[in-house]
C-alpha cells in the first residue's frame, strides 16, 4: 500500500488530475476503474475522482510495489539523480544574478535578468525554471517526490532578453490564481523601456497581431485580416524622459502577446533601443559601440495585484518593483533645451 498526504502545496487541485501526476503510466480508464473498486480511496472513503484535495487529505493507493513503481513511472531515486545533477545544477552559474522581490507559501516574485529564459526552448536549456526548483530543493521547501504531483512554475513569460519581474507559482493555489489573474487582466504590469525619437504625450495604440513561429517574428496590422487569425492588442505608453535621440517611456501591457511591446512601437516608427529583430539596426550599432548594448533595453518593472481575498491578502493590491538594469543609467543622454 502507498499512502500519500497532500500538503499545502499541491491543495486545490481534482483528485483525478493529481492521480494522472501520481501515476503518469496509468491511463484514464484505468485510474476510474481503481477507483471505483476502492483500490484508491480519499481519507478511507470511496471517490469519484471529481473531489477537489485538501491539505491533510490522504491518498492511500493498494497496488503492489512493483504495479506502483510501473505506474509511476520507474524509479524516483533514478530520476531524482539525473534531473538534480544535469538540470538543476546547471542554473547555479546565473543564481546570484537572479533577484527575490517578494514571497510566501504560494508564489515568488523573482528580477529576471536579460540573458535568461523564463521556460525551456530545448531540453538542454536551463530556464528561470529551474532556478526555482533548485531553489526550493535546496531550501527544503519542497522533495523530488513532490515534483511528482506539482512542479512550480514562471506564470508569466518574458523574452531571454528581456529583464525584470517574473511570477513564479509555488502552489497549485498561487497558479490558480495568477492565472486567473493575467487571463481576465486585473493584474497590470508596466514596462520601461527606451525608444528612438521623441514621444511627448501619454496615448493608447491599438491593433493586429499575427505570429509567424517559423521565424518567431510578429507582424502588426492597424486592421483585422479576412481569415482573422490575428490577436487583438492594446499598448498603452507614457513618456518619462526625453533624450536627445530617445524617449525612456513606461509601458502598459493591457494585453500580453508574444513580442507584442517591441513590435507594435516598432510599427509606429519608435522602435526599441538593441532591438535587432524589429528595430533600427543602424542605430542599434551607434549604442553597442559606444556602450555595449547588445539586446533591447525593455525591462518588466512593476506589478499591480488586485483585491485579493484568503490565502493572498498579504498581497491584494499590493504593487512591487524591480529596479533598472544600470545600463539604462549608462545609455542616459536627457535632452536639454537651448
């Protein structure tokens, strides 16, 4: 027999979806059929599988060791050696570079610096990702074997380029609701980031954006295609300072599509500074000459929570910043009047 109780951590989800994490080996039929037979049982009492787990649940599952191992997948402790030593091992070169601005039981907020991707592209990638397991592992806060059933996640996606505040779940509470959060936008995250030319008034752009994956590239149109297969965007955008040949603006993503900031500013003739996908390379190359910029200067620096209700009222409405990267200090040239 294996008994398992369910910690703070992996509450909140359905019993079927945590017994497909259990036992990724197990199809579906197979899981309902033990459950009806009783061969799985929630706190001793028959399940359907369509009950929502709490903390101090117990799970007690009567399968055979070797049924059990087969189900779950062969074993942990193999598992465990590899994905440590080869995975999370790796971050450790970028983990001081990687800042905490806030966090509790259920979620992190960490300062991404540019040059790290927030998700794997490839297997061999090492992510923001893994970072955070390695974290927690370290610090006990969770086991291999809880990796099993919940693994903690970056909620939001920033370019590898792209630096600054990143969401991070710790539970399946705080994914829930930082989900919840960015899909009906009640969460605000603004940007600052520096464009060329100048920009002297606070307006709201809108428009069309279709991605083509092959090329991971964007394009923006002022209207809807006939095939409709493009995204609906709105940027909303406030100068802060004007520079000789640069605006340092602050950016509002109402919506949140891939390449969405750097592609719709480019399309408005302001692209930003070290952006060679969409912007100006020419100029582009005056600023890594002179100062080394070698990617765009576009960093998430603050976010606003909603009211928030039980568990997460030490974060309703609360709103966190991430400093700038100093190279947005280097590159200053404000603009002064003759």
């Amino acid at each position: 027999m294996y008994q398992k109780t369910i910690t703070g951590r992996e509450a909140g989800q359905r019993l079927d979806k945590y017994l497909h994490k259990l036992l990724p080996e197990a199809q579906s039929s197979f899981l309902y059929k033990m459950l009806r037979k009783k061969n799985i049982v929630l706190n001793d009492k028959k399940a359907d599988g369509s009950e929502k787990i709490a903390c101090g649940d117990v799970i007690s599952i009567y399968f055979s060791d070797e049924t059990l191992q087969k189900f779950m997948g062969g074993s942990p402790m193999a598992q465990t050696h590899t994905r440590t030593g080869q995975s999370y091992g790796l971050c450790m070169p970028f983990k001081d570079s990687v800042s905490v601005i806030y966090e509790n039981e259920h979620l992190l907020i960490a300062d991404k610096p540019a040059g790290v991707l927030t998700q794997k592209a490839e297997a061999s990638d090492v992510s923001l990702n893994d970072w955070l397991i390695a974290r927690l592992l370290t610090n006990g806060e969770i086991t291999q074997e809880d990796l099993r059933t919940f693994r903690p996640s970056a909620c939001n996606r920033l370019d590898r380029n792209t630096s600054g505040l990143v969401l991070c779940a710790k539970s399946v509470a705080g994914a829930q609701m930082l989900s919840d959060a960015l899909r009906i936008r009640s969460l605000h995250k603004f940007y600052r980031l520096y464009v060329k030319g100048r920009i002297d008034a606070e307006e709201t752009i809108e428009g069309f954006l279709q991605k083509d994956a092959k090329t991971n590239t964007v394009r923006i149109s002022k209207t809807a295609s006939a095939d409709a297969k493009e995204s609906f965007i709105q940027t909303r955008y406030l100068p802060i300072r004007q520079e000789k040949d640069k605006t340092l603006l602050e950016v509002e993503l109402i919506t949140g599509k891939s390449h969405q900031i750097r592609a719709h500013l480019a399309s408005i003739a302001h692209p930003l500074l070290g952006d060679y996908k969409y912007g100006d390379r020419a100029w582009n190359d005056t600023y890594k000459k002179a100062y080394g910029v070698t990617h765009q200067l576009l960093h998430a620096y603050k976010i606003v929570f909603p009211h928030l209700d039980a568990p997460f009222t030490d974060i309703s409405g609360m709103t966190f910043y991430a400093p700038l990267p100093a190279v947005f200090e280097t590159v200053s040239d404000p603009f002064v009047p003759s």
